[in-house]
C-alpha cells in the first residue's frame, strides 16, 4: 500500500522544456541519493550541452554537487548553469510539469514518493534499479530504469529520451495517468 500523493493528476499537460532540456533531481543531497551519479553522467552524454540540471533539496552534499556542476560548466560539457534550491510543493510541482526528464538515483529509498509526483506532472522518470529502492517499481518500461551508481549508464537513457520524443510524449501522458494508482483515498480505502 502506498503512502498515497493528495494532488490530482493534471487535466492537461504542459509541454515540457526543452531548450534547454530540464532535468529535474529531488531529494536531500546526501550519499544514499547519489545526486553526483547524475553529474557525472553529463561527461558521457551526447546532449550534456542542451540539459539543464535542477536539483531540489538540501543537504551535507550540497556544496560537493555544487562544485561537480560548476567544474562541468566551466569545463564547457554543460552549456547551462545547474540550479539549486529547497522548495514548496506548489513550486516542485511547477519545476515537474517543465522537466523532460526526473531522475532518480538513489541507492536507498522506501518509497519514492517525489518521483510518482513529477510524473503525475508529466516529467518522464528516470530511475535507478537499486537493489534497495523501491522506487524502481515505478518504471514503466525498461528505458525508464538504468544500471544504478553507473554514470554511462545513465547517460544513455537520459539521451535515448531526448532522441526518441515521440516516445516520451507517449510515456509522459502514460506516466502521468498511472499517478492516479497512488492517489491517498485508495491507499486509505486499501488500508
């Protein structure tokens, strides 16, 4: 039974950004999220320099996944600077419905609650196969799931999604709709 999200799924969906591509990471910044999994990632995708990254949390690692992004910018492999910032839930939801892509690398997670309320907006996960995660049971098809802690691996799915857009336009209104699976009154119902 699922902790349940309280949002509804939306009526219609915004058209994700995409110049740059906004890829969307939420939850603390700590070793079990494995956030620099994601940065590192951008050295070995071909689209690292149309991506924007945007990190939602706080947290011990912060100032390290700071510096990773800001090496990688003046480095030239991102073209756009990454943000960073602690949120309300009115402002992720915003940040989801423009994401292309949310990835989730955490190594560690019960649940994974942030990552069904960005695809109830419309942002495609992108979801570590941690063997102590559950959140990998989100995918909803194998393009969704990579090696997790594997940088290259990553960095495929995240530029098979830009190359493939029919696909994730597809996926979106998928993974959007199958956010009402989680919807609170049934997990209460269920309880």
């Amino acid at each position: 039974i699922s902790n349940g999200i309280d949002a509804p799924v939306p009526v219609a969906l915004e058209e994700p950004q995409t110049k740059p591509y906004l890829v969307l990471c939420i939850g603390r910044m700590s070793v079990e999220k494995d956030q620099t999994t994601l940065i590192k990632a951008m050295r070995y995708s071909r689209h690292a320099s149309e991506i924007q990254l945007h990190f939602a949390g706080k947290g011990m690692r912060l100032n390290k996944c700071r510096k990773m992004c800001i090496d990688l910018y003046k480095e030239g492999i991102l073209k756009y600077p990454a943000e960073f910032g602690f949120y309300s839930s009115s402002r992720l939801r915003q940040l989801a419905r423009k994401a292309y892509l949310y990835v989730h690398c955490a190594l560690v997670e019960v649940e994974g609650l942030s990552c069904v309320e960005s695809f109830r907006e419309g942002a495609v996960p992108v979801i570590g196969d941690a063997a102590m995660s559950a959140t990998r049971e989100f995918a909803l098809c194998p393009e969704s799931l990579f090696k997790s802690h594997s940088p290259k691996a990553l960095a495929e799915r995240i530029d098979w999604w830009i190359e493939h857009p029919q696909e994730h336009a597809a996926m979106r209104k998928a993974y959007s709709e199958s956010a009402c699976n989680y919807d609170i009154r049934k997990s209460i119902a269920a309880l």
